[in-house]
C-alpha cells in the first residue's frame, strides 16, 4: 500500500546523501532501519521551515516528510509518524498511548470513533469524518516525550541499530531517531534525525563526520544533550 507520505518524492535516499565517514561500514539493520535509509532527502541548500514557514536556523538537511497543520509535529510526533507511517504501510495494527497511558489505536479511529478528554483520562464517542492525516494530528496532540518513554519504547543498552530513538522525556524534552549507524575501528557513528519546536520540517541534524556524530555512549548535539540512558527502542 503506498500512502500519500511517499507518493511524489523524487530527492536521493539517505544512503546516497550521506555515505559512511571515511573507513566505516553501515551496521545491519531490522525492517524498519531499512525502511529509514530509504527515506529521501531534500536539496542540500532548502532550509529547515516552521509550519508556518518561518526559517530555522538548523545545520540541517531537511527530509522529505510532510509537516501536518498546525504547530503540531514536534520531535516525538516525527518519530511516531515515521513509526506510525511503517506499520501501517505493511497493514500492521498502529497504536500510541496517550500521556496518560490511555491507548489510542488507529482502528478504533477508522471505525468512526474520536477520542476525547474525560476525568483526566480518554474516552471515546462516534465522531465525524476524518482520515489518516486527521488521526495523526489528534496522536500528536495527546502525546509525547513523556507518553513515547513511558508507554511504546523500551530501554536498550549497548550499541544503537538503525531505528532506535533517544528519547528524554519532558516538559520539554526531546527526541530523536537514529536513521542510520555505521561502525569502524574508529567507533560507532550515527545519523541523526530530529523534529524540534516549534513544529517543523523533519531534517538530519548535521554532525561533523560528513554528517554524522560519533556516538559516545549517546549524542551531544548542540541545543541537546542526548546520554545513553535516553536509548530506546520501539516496543511495537
């Protein structure tokens, strides 16, 4: 099934536009790591743009993913649609918790239910028409860092596969995906891949490897330190 997130993008996959730092290989990866390097990129002079179109300053290379409306897709919401967008292209069950751990499941929403606040928790009532992009935007609204630790990642130790995401849990916190690694006899390397506040375009946060970072036990971008007790991996 190809959805409307992948359906006209023509820029070069991320293993073309940023090859391994001199003498590392890209380590292996499980379906959805692949399913990452495959992501395509823009040109490398498009700037990183807000939601409504204002510049960010970012050393970035912006990825071919669309921002929904609203100041809305944040860091964790671009991991969750990246996760959410994989699953439901191979037909699996997509499903992300509220921050009150309240499940809020894609099948529920498709069969014409809305979630709603009640008590501090989220119940459900039949609601009006809406699709996949609408579903989203509602996750987002009721996730987050907090939610995506507490409830669909898990801790990992060691070192990261492509896939995995950093994730500190806050008000604000911060997340990332790691959309590629590589290794060498020099360390591990990693490619990162941030959404930030406010809501903006999808980008590689650009290291100084060609691109990457050397992961030292997490990453220590410049407006986020990112240590290896923020590893994580999705549960689902």
């Amino acid at each position: 099934m190809m959805l409307f997130l992948f359906a006209a993008l023509a820029g070069p996959p991320i293993t073309e536009a940023f090859p391994p730092p001199k003498g590392a290989q890209r380590v292996p990866a499980d379906d959805f790591g692949a399913w990452l390097r495959k992501r395509t990129v823009a040109p490398a002079d498009q700037p990183v743009k807000t939601y409504d179109a204002r510049v960010v300053g970012h050393r970035a290379r912006v990825i071919e993913l669309p921002v929904v409306h609203g100041d809305l897709q944040q860091c964790a919401d671009s991991l969750i649609r990246l996760r959410a967008e994989w699953r439901h292209e191979r037909g699996e069950p997509v499903v992300f918790h509220a921050t009150s751990g309240d499940p809020l499941p894609w099948k529920r929403w498709e069969a014409g239910e809305r979630p709603y606040e009640s008590g501090g928790r989220i119940a459900w009532k039949p609601g009006t028409s809406g699709g996949w992009e609408r579903y989203l935007a509602t996750v987002f609204i009721w996730a987050g860092t907090r939610s995506l630790a507490a409830y669909d990642t898990e801790a990992v130790s060691g070192d990261p596969k492509p896939g995995d995401v950093l994730v500190d849990p806050g008000s604000p916190g911060h997340a990332v995906v790691l959309l590629d690694v590589a290794r060498s006899d020099a360390g591990v390397f990693v490619l990162v891949g941030e959404g930030y506040m406010p809501a903006q375009d999808f980008h590689v946060e650009l290291g100084p490897n060609g691109g990457w970072w050397r992961w030292e036990d997490g990453v220590d971008l410049p407006h986020w330190s990112l240590p290896g007790s923020a590893h994580r991996r999705f549960i689902r």
